[in-house]
C-alpha cells in the first residue's frame, strides 16, 4: 500500500470512530496497549482482587471500544467523556454489542466530575487524553476522586517533544504555541507533501487548509512539560512513574536482554518520555492531598 492510501486508510478509520459507534466486527480487530494491559494485571494482582472485582474507569474513553475490551475478558470496566458527541456513540456502541451502555457517563463540565461515587474504582486510566485536557488541575482532581485509596492507574499521552505531532501528522508544530511559527511549519509540512488529508479538509486549498489545522492545534492540544503534569498528580495525592516495569518488558521478550544492561532502560525511558509517548503510571498513596511534588 502506498504512502497516500496508508494515510487515506489511516483518517477513514479514525473520522469511522468519531462518526459511528464501534460494531461486533471492528471490535475484532481491536487491540488494548501492551502498556495498559501489562499494568491492569499488575495492579489486580497486587490488589489481589478476582477479574470481576476489579474497578476499572477510562477517563475520556472515546468510542469506549477499550471498555468493551476490557469487559468482554470480565473486568468491571466504566469510562467517561467529556464530549456529547463520543459520549453518544460510545453508549450506542455498547448497546449495539448487548452491553449496559450506562457504563459510560459524561462529564459535568460544571463541577468537572462525572456522576459516580468517590474512591470508587480501583484502577483510573486515560489513553491518549491529557493532551487534550485545558484544565489540568480539574482533570487530576476528579482521576484522584474516583481512585480508591491504594488504587493505581495509568496515563498514556504524546510527549510534549515528540517529533510528529499525532493529531495533524506534521513535525515540530506543537513545540511552539507561537501561531504565526506554527503556522509557517504547517504550510512548510503541507508543501513538502505531509497533509494529514482530513476529510474535512479535502476540498481545501492548502492556505485554507494549513489555517484548519492551526486551529485544530490551538483550541484542542495542550502539549505540557512532564514536570508540571507530574507536580499537579503528586499535588492531589497521587504517585507518579514513568519507569518501565518488569510486566512491560515482559510483554516485549525481544527487550528484556537489552533492559538487564544497567543504563538501557534508563536511557529508553528518558528518550521516550522526551521524544515519543509518555507511559505515567500513578498510585493512591494516601487520602489526603499532599502539596509536596
Ligand atoms: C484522542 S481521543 C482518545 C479516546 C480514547 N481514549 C482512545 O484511546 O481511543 C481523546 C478523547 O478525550 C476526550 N476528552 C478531552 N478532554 C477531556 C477531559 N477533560 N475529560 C475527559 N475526556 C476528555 C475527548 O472527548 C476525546 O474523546
């Protein structure tokens, strides 16, 4: 396949999962992250809890595919979004496959908390969310609510020096917040042939399209240090790694040699963290706020 019908292929499925609930079928073909797995069995086993038992919540969970996922093997799993939109095709989607769509909720963007118990989950994840968040303090504030004291989770985002940002697919663009720099890199991309073709920009000329995905970047990214998103968790309470543990070496054999040289896993997790995803596992450690970073 080429470049073009890669990528072609690559915004059908994504503009698939904004517009239309997940089905049986493309739930088939639906993996979990290695990292989030690795880390939910983790945190069951040393919360020595049963599968069924085990609390799971998806903080922004889009299409909710990963909460059908994650039912389907028996987990207690709910999810939240915060837009109408997802909120919608995530529960039609759930009801579409026999499942209780009431396990997704939306957010109540008043008290930014969504309408569950406190402490009331035992593992609180986002997947591709932070990113997205505007009001970080709101967001650490309501994953430290739902988790139970002891509990644990997971947040995997972009890193803020990654070198292609995920959304419009163009180098370097999110490392600035100045939009007149942006912009000059996104016609830069588009003239060096790095057009994200979104459908809605498809009929665009390139000028119109490069002002499209400027302001896509400005109204819905928040690229952020990994200092202050980790200050913010450990504000609340909450426990914050970046370590690659032995479950997520053990799920990539061919590594676990490379990760046994003392320096390796050090070195891969600051590149990563830098340049590529950021993998922030947390921990409730206690229940009252702690202002120590
Ligand atoms: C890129 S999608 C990821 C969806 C899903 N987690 C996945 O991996 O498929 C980001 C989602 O986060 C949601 N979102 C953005 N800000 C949020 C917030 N403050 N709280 C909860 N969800 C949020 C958006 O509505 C969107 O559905």
């Amino acid at each position: 396949m080429s470049r073009i019908s890669n990528r072609m292929k690559r915004r059908d499925d994504i503009h698939r999962l904004k517009t239309r609930p997940f089905t049986a079928e493309t739930l088939k073909e639906f993996r979990v992250k290695q990292a989030l797995r690795a880390e939910i069995d983790r945190s069951r086993r040393l919360a020595r809890k049963d599968i069924s038992s085990f609390r799971i919540f998806d903080v922004g969970c889009g299409a909710a595919q990963t909460i059908a996922y994650l039912r389907a093997l028996g987990y207690d799993a709910w999810g939240g979004e915060a837009s109408p939109q997802q909120f919608d095709l995530a529960r039609q989607g759930l009801e579409g496959i026999g499942l209780d769509p009431s396990v997704v909720v939306l957010l109540d963007l008043s008290s930014g908390k969504y309408p569950v118990s406190d402490r009331s989950f035992d593992f609180v994840y986002s997947d591709n969310v932070l990113e997205h968040v505007e009001n970080l303090e709101s967001f650490v504030q309501e994953v430290d609510r739902l988790t139970r004291t002891g509990g644990r989770g997971i947040h995997i985002f972009p890193s803020r020096l990654k070198l292609i940002e995920a959304h419009v697919r163009m180098p370097f663009v999110h490392w600035t917040l100045n939009s007149s720099v942006r912009l000059a890199l996104i016609r830069l991309s588009i003239a060096m042939g790095m057009d994200p073709l979104w459908k809605k920009t498809e009929t665009m000329c390139p000028r119109e399209a490069a002002k499209t995905y400027l302001q896509y970047l400005n109204d819905h990214t928040f690229y952020r240090p990994l200092s202050e998103i980790r200050l913010a968790f450990r504000r609340v309470g909450l426990g914050c790694d970046t370590r690659p543990t032995r479950d997520t070496i053990a799920q990539k054999p061919f590594l676990a040699p490379l990760f046994r040289i003392p320096v390796l896993p050090k070195l891969a997790e600051y590149l990563s963290v830098r340049f590529h995803t950021t993998i922030l596992r947390t921990e409730k450690i206690n229940n009252q706020p702690n202002n120590k970073a």
